[in-house]
C-alpha cells in the first residue's frame, strides 16, 4: 500500500520510512506542504501521514488542499499539538485518525493497519480465503496451516490482492503498491511476482483476467 509521509523532521522521518518499508508500506516521504501537494496529485497513494507544524502552510489548511486534490485519500494526522480544539479542527477538516507526539512506533502501526483494512475488503487482522491465511500483524502467511516462505514483495503482492478480494487489480496498479516514485521497474516484473507465488499457492488462487489485471476470489 502507498503512502505519503509529510513530516519537516528529517530524523523522524527517516525513522518512520525505515519502520513502515518493514511493515509492508511503499513509502515517499517530503518535508513541506508544497511538496505534499505535488505528491499527492503524481502519486495518488492511498495513505497519508501528516505533521500539521509544517513550514510553509497551516497543517489543517493542507489536510483541507489534499482533500480536494485526492478525495479517497485516508489522513492520519502525527503531531505534537495535544489540544481538544486542535484535534476537532484536524477531524472536522477530514482526518481519519489523529496521534499525538511523541507516540509508540507499535500504535502508530496499529492505527494504520486499521486505516489499511478500511479501505481495502479485511475486516480483522487476519484474511482468510480458500485455505490460505495472511496475518496483517505478523506478516506471516500460512495454506492449511503451514507456513509459506514469500519475499517481501510477494508478501506485498499477495497483501494487495487478498485485501481487495473480488476486485481486479490492474498490472499498474499493482506497480504503484509494490514500488516507490522513480524505481526503476521492469515490464514483466509483476507477471515474474505473479508467476512465483502461483507455485506456492493453490492452482487458481490467482486468476487472471486478461487485458486487464489479477483477482482473488472472495470464496
């Protein structure tokens, strides 16, 4: 899943990319308002994580400019200001979550696995269809049981298909969830990732739908 970090910290936020690139995130991260906005238009991604001291723009006068540029787009505001009235001005803008600094790494992760769920079809930290279970909190993917060896992108790939079972999911799409801004990738890369799962999984756990992408069937 892609996300856009916008925080002016440039310590914090190399701390928080290195945490999120674990969890399974595609992550940019930028250090202004301008430069969010800019992002946000190219990139589109699915998440934000936003500080509200920034230094060129009023944090909530931002979270408002992304609302418009990305309407579907899930807000998590990070930020020190602890008030009840700047935490209504955040909400009422349109954020969908809101953590106060300092935080625990662990929370910050939990809240956005929350946010992940809510946007894609999983409802509870473990996906479960046809035998196979992906654990949202460990990373871990098991067939009847038994635990599945998957490369972090193949992690990654399958997270994306289980997540929104029932709907197909472009070749690009699929990019944009398993590689940053500006990677390099190969044309045939997700049919390689594609092609190497299909032979730790069940015969036609994933299918394709030619022309147009990949699906995972809800049953």
């Amino acid at each position: 899943m892609n996300l856009l970090l916008i925080e002016d910290d440039a310590v914090l936020s190399a701390a928080l990319c290195k945490a999120l690139r674990a969890e399974g995130f595609v992550i940019e991260a930028v250090l202004n308002g301008r430069d969010a906005l800019s992002h946000c238009k190219a990139l589109m991604p699915e998440i934000a994580i936003l500080d509200l001291g920034l230094p060129d723009i009023d944090g909530v006068k931002l979270l408002k400019q992304l609302r418009e540029v990305h309407r579907q787009l899930a807000v998590l505001v990070l930020t020190a200001r602890d008030g009840t009235a700047d935490k209504v001005r955040a909400l009422d803008a349109g954020a969908d979550d809101y953590v106060i600094k300092p935080f625990e790494t662990a929370e910050l992760m939990a809240r956005l696995r929350v946010l992940s769920r809510r946007l894609g079809t999983a409802e509870s930290a473990l996906i479960e269809i046809a035998g196979i279970t992906l654990d949202l909190n460990s990373h871990n993917v098991t067939h009847d049981q038994q635990l599945l060896e998957l490369t972090r992108r193949e992690y990654m790939l399958l997270k994306a298909l289980m997540e929104n079972a029932g709907r197909v999911q472009t070749k690009e799409a699929l990019e944009r969830r398993l590689y940053g801004w500006g990677e390099e990738v190969a044309s045939n890369t997700i049919e390689v990732h594609i092609s190497n799962l299909r032979k730790k999984l069940p015969e036609r756990f994933i299918q394709t739908i030619r022309g147009v992408g990949y699906t995972v069937s809800k049953d």
